[in-house]
C-alpha cells in the first residue's frame, strides 16, 4: 500500500479536526448532539478515499480518548472506532471507487456505520454482562444524535462538491 505525503498530510489534518471539533463542541454540551468527530472522518473518506477514511476513522476516537479523556476507552472509543472507520471506508469506497452518488454514499455509510456501532456495543456490553437492547440501540444511534445526522446530510455534500469544484474545476457526482 502506497500512501503519498499529500495525502499523508490531509489525513493529518481530519485527524486533528476530529480532535478538536469534538472538544470545542463538548464545551458548549453539543458534542453528543452533533456527532462533531463524524464529520472530518467522513469528510476524509469522500476526499481522500476508504483507505485514508478507514484509517482515520480508527485512529480519531483512541487519540482523542487518550488526550482528551472523551470518549473513554472502553466500550465507547472501541465502538467508535469500528464506527467511523467503517464511515471512512464505506463513503470513500462507493463514493470515491463505484462513483455512487453523494448522497446515498453518505446514507449507506451512516447506516452501516450505526450497525456496526450497535453489533460492536452488543458484544462488548454483552461480554460485560451489561444489557444492550434494541430500544437503547435506537435510542443512541437515531435518536438522540438526530440533529447530527441532519447537520452531516446537509453539511457534507456541500463541502465535499465545494472542495472538488475548488481542487478541480469540475462538477462532481451528484
């Protein structure tokens, strides 16, 4: 696997944005309502495809959990990062590989991402011999971070054409 330093550095760069936006946005207590560190994970899967998104998605919550104390490890950083860098790998693969439309690019990944977080949880509350039903499932992946999932449906496609129209000139997938 051939990594470029651009790219390297990009990468960088959503790393940090998924360490500090999750911080400012707890100060304020939106953090859990926001989903802030799903946004530059899945900004780095659109831009610079599934390997870098799933790579960034695994590192962002365990940086951010050994610097910052949020999330904590265990369970919610492990979950978290089998989240995201399914996020980063699903919205770059069909985004960047199969030219799915934005859109549902972005919708498959929320959603994949959510059943990995649930599956993920599962077992690891389970093991612990913590309940994990499909009530608190929903509750935590739906429900409670909808206003996070409408800020990302929103906020990302106009981002992703907005930085592609600046890099290339061209129009995108659409």
């Amino acid at each position: 696997m051939k990594f470029k330093t651009n790219e390297m550095i990009k990468a960088s760069l959503f790393i940090a944005l998924g360490l500090v936006l999750p911080f400012a946005f707890h100060q304020i207590g939106l953090g859990q309502a926001l989903l802030p560190m799903h946004i530059p994970v899945l900004l780095c899967g659109f831009i610079l495809g599934g390997r870098y998104g799933i790579i960034v998605g695994l590192i962002t919550p365990f940086l951010s959990s050994i610097l910052t104390g949020m999330p904590p490890i265990y369970p919610a950083a492990l979950s978290m990062a089998l989240e995201l860098a399914t996020y980063g790998f699903v919205s770059g693969y069909l985004y960047k590989k199969k030219n799915t439309n934005i859109f549902l690019s972005l919708i498959i990944s929320m959603l994949l991402g959510r059943l990995v977080s649930g599956t993920t949880n599962y077992l690891l509350l389970s093991m612990a011999g913590k309940p994990y039903a499909f009530k608190i499932f929903i509750t935590a992946s739906f429900i409670t971070p909808i206003s996070g999932i409408i800020l990302q449906l929103v906020l990302i496609p106009v981002i992703v054409k907005s930085l592609y129209k600046i890099q290339k000139g061209t129009t995108v997938n659409g």
